[in-house]
C-alpha cells in the first residue's frame, strides 16, 4: 500500500554507480509523493555521460560537485553539497517527512542522525557488500540492498583456453557464487574500481573485490600480482604508489573494447602533466610496496 508520505531522494554518485534506479525510483514512489530528487557527482568525468542522460530523462536534478588532485587523492566536493543541502532542506521544506538516501559511505552517518532528530523517517538504500556499506548496518536505520543494474549481475563470461591463450589459467574455484574468478572478472572489477575510486592501492584492490571475505583475500591478492607481472596491471607513483588497468594490454582490450585510458588515476595524471607531480610505474615500485 502506498503511503501518504512527501519524501526527498538524495543520490551520491560516487557511491551509486551500477545501481538500477528505475527498481530505486519504484520502491521508493511506494513511500509517497517524490517532491524532491537530486544527484551529486563530478559531472565532468566521461565515464558519467550516459548515467548523467538517464537522471535528466528521469527529472532527478544533478548538482555538480568538482573534484581535484590533492596529495595523492581526488578531492571531492559532493558528500560536504550532499549534507549541506539535505540540512538546507529540513529547515526549508518541514512537509518533507522521508529522506532516502542512496549511498554506500559510512560518512553519512552524521547526517542520517541529524534528519533523524528532526522526527523524520531515514531510509538507506546501499551495497551493504562494498566499501564501508557493511558499517551502515550498524547504525540502526532502515536500510536496503541496493538493486543493481541487469548487465552488472550477469556473470562475467568464462574465457576459452582455445580462444585467448593470453587470458586464461587465472580462476579460482573460490571466487563469489561458486565461478571462478577469470581474467575478464578481474579487469571489469579493477575497472570499476578506478571509476568510483580518488585512488586505487593494491590491498585496497583486493578488499574490494574478496568483499570483505577473508577466504577470498588470500586467492584475489595471488591473482592481482600474477595480473601486475604480466602487465595486465600496472603500477604508478602519485607521492604514493597505487595501481591501475594497463588499457594498452590486449587481454584488457578484448574486455572493455578499447585501450582508451580513462580512470580517475589517469585524470590525476594528466591534471599535473608538466608539473613532474605524476610519475607512470616503469617497475620501480615493487610488489612489496605495493601490498602495503
């Protein structure tokens, strides 16, 4: 049955991507009337265009939020325009009696307590299995797994020794769900991860993908080094060592289609291109460093 409630969707891009908003969007309309919906995000990054047409097609207002390098991390804005705005909005709109809140970052915390002292109603839709989701469990609010786009549930398809012999022999009958972790799974994960990440380490890498499971970690961090040996992944230095998809490498090249570099490890490089503040990995960094 669908409540009488007047409620405000509030999305961290960042923290949202690969997530179908059209199951969010449904769900949420059964809480009441949607009189308010924004996204934040640095609108700027390419790999955002099309998500960027879906929320203009959907009416959800984007709020563009910049980003920057700033000693070896992206400085992002949209989480501080996030939280000022969601205040901003419980003393200018009081009818407002649902916020939903679609992210998978642990910062919100303060902010969800703050809507909650105001005697509204705090709903959270997150990957609980990503990044510090698993922490918002804790923190006593409804919260609901996030539904995923169709495309990024599909098992990743399983590479033929007959078909690619530069791209196989890399699985791991531990890997989520019972398949193994082939190749193709690791880059589409690493490539994800660039795209949501201000700065990849290579631990960080492998907590990301095991998701937290401690079985898994030993598997996916063997995996991830065999994949820096062989050039499928590359390191580089910005003031600390971090690692990145070589997307010139044709085993990346038959995944995502291209070997366009993009990530945001590549923006921070070419943001101090000429400055010598961005150094690309020729082997100087050592796995030892980069486990660290």
């Amino acid at each position: 049955m669908k409540r009488n409630e007047k409620v405000a969707v509030f999305l961290d891009v960042a923290n949202s991507e690969g997530l179908s908003l059209d199951q969010i969007l449904s769900q949420v309309s059964e809480f009441g009337q949607i009189k308010e919906a924004r996204a934040y995000g640095d609108f700027r990054q390419e790999h955002l265009t099309n998500l960027a047409i879906e929320l203009y097609a959907k009416g959800i207002q984007m709020v563009h939020c910049p980003s920057w390098p700033n000693g070896g991390w992206m400085k992002r804005s949209d989480d501080r325009l996030l939280e000022k705005d969601i205040r901003g909005l419980l003393s200018k709109q009081p009818s407002i009696s649902t916020y939903v809140l679609v992210t998978s970052d642990a910062d919100i915390i303060p902010t969800c307590h703050d809507i909650r002292e105001e005697g509204k109603r705090v709903v959270l839709y997150s990957l609980l299995g990503e990044k510090l989701g698993w922490i918002l469990k804790l923190c006593g609010f409804e919260i609901r797994e996030a539904p995923r786009r169709a495309e990024t549930q599909k098992p990743a398809r399983q590479f033929n020794h007959e078909e690619d012999a530069t791209v196989n022999n890399h699985g791991t009958e531990n890997g989520p769900n019972g398949h193994k972790y082939t190749t193709e799974q690791l880059v589409r994960e690493i490539d994800h991860l660039e795209k949501t990440s201000r700065y990849l380490a290579f631990m960080q890498a492998v907590g990301r993908i095991a998701r937290g499971n401690e079985t898994l970690t030993k598997e996916v961090k063997q995996q991830l080094s065999k994949l820096v040996q062989e050039g499928i992944v590359e390191n580089y230095t910005f003031q600390m060592p971090a690692i990145r998809l070589n997307r010139n490498h044709p085993a990346v090249i038959s995944v995502l289609g291209n070997g366009e570099k993009t990530g945001q490890g590549y923006e921070m490089e070419l943001a101090l291109a000429g400055v010598g503040a961005a150094v690309r990995g020729k082997g100087e960094i050592s796995m030892k460093e980069l486990e660290q």
